[in-house]
C-alpha cells in the first residue's frame, strides 16, 4: 500500500475500521469441519503403531516418507524430528513419556538407609529458642 492510498483520518479517533473484528475460529468449529472432510482424529494406539513403524524402517524410506505432502502431517512431524540431532533427544524422551508415562523421581532424604537427625543447636544457658 503506498503512501498516496492512505486517507488521513478515515475514522475518529478511538474508531475502528473493523469493530467486530475478524471472526474467531474455536477448536470444535475446526474439528467438526475436518471430521466433515473425512479425517479422523489419531488414536493413542495408531500413533504408537507409527513410531514402532518408523524405528524399523531404514532412513532413506523415512525421508521419501516425510517429503510426500500426502502423508499425514503428525506422521512427518515424527520422521522429521527424529532425523534431526536438534530434536531427537527430546522426541525420543516425549515418545517415550507418552507410551509409558514419565518416570518417577524421587529425592532420598536419608544417609546410608539411616534418617537424617535434626540438628540441636544450644543457645547457652537459660536462653531458651521461640515457641517453648
């Protein structure tokens, strides 16, 4: 747009040019659209079944595989993040997080099996600490 096409105060001020503004798309108006197309929305065992896929198949396949625009987006999503050494950690720790849950950790407050003693601190004699 230049210069000479913009028209110095087309509307007051505080106005706005478009005050609905741009209608809003929910996730449920998107999802139903995609259903009416005939996508289905991927399942837990259908994404597992994928990732299995991908670790047997050798990585020229894969990157023929992620290059067709007709695969299925999550599916080249997968492919390319496991190619990539910036991503592959990550994916693999997610891949795994979401098959099998993600693991436990714990911090051992103790020494050797043995709990920890509170330490005593003797403030001298006839002092005696807050709250006796």
């Amino acid at each position: 747009m230049a210069k000479d096409d913009i028209v110095e105060h087309q509307w007051e001020k505080g106005q706005s040019g478009n005050p609905k503004g741009r209608p809003k798309k929910s996730f449920s108006s998107i999802n139903a659209q995609l259903k009416q197309e005939g996508i289905e929305p991927l399942k837990k065992s259908e994404l597992m079944d994928a990732y299995a896929m991908v670790f047997n198949t050798s990585e020229a396949r894969l990157k023929e595989i992620a290059a067709d625009k007709e695969t299925p987006y999550a599916l080249r999503i997968i492919i390319l993040e496991l190619n990539s050494s910036k991503t592959r950690s990550r994916a693999m720790q997610d891949y795994r997080d979401y098959c099998f849950g993600r693991a436990r950790e714990s911090i051992d407050h103790t020494t050797k099996g043995k709990e920890i003693a509170p330490t005593v601190i003797n403030l001298g004699p006839g002092v005696k600490p807050e709250g006796e």
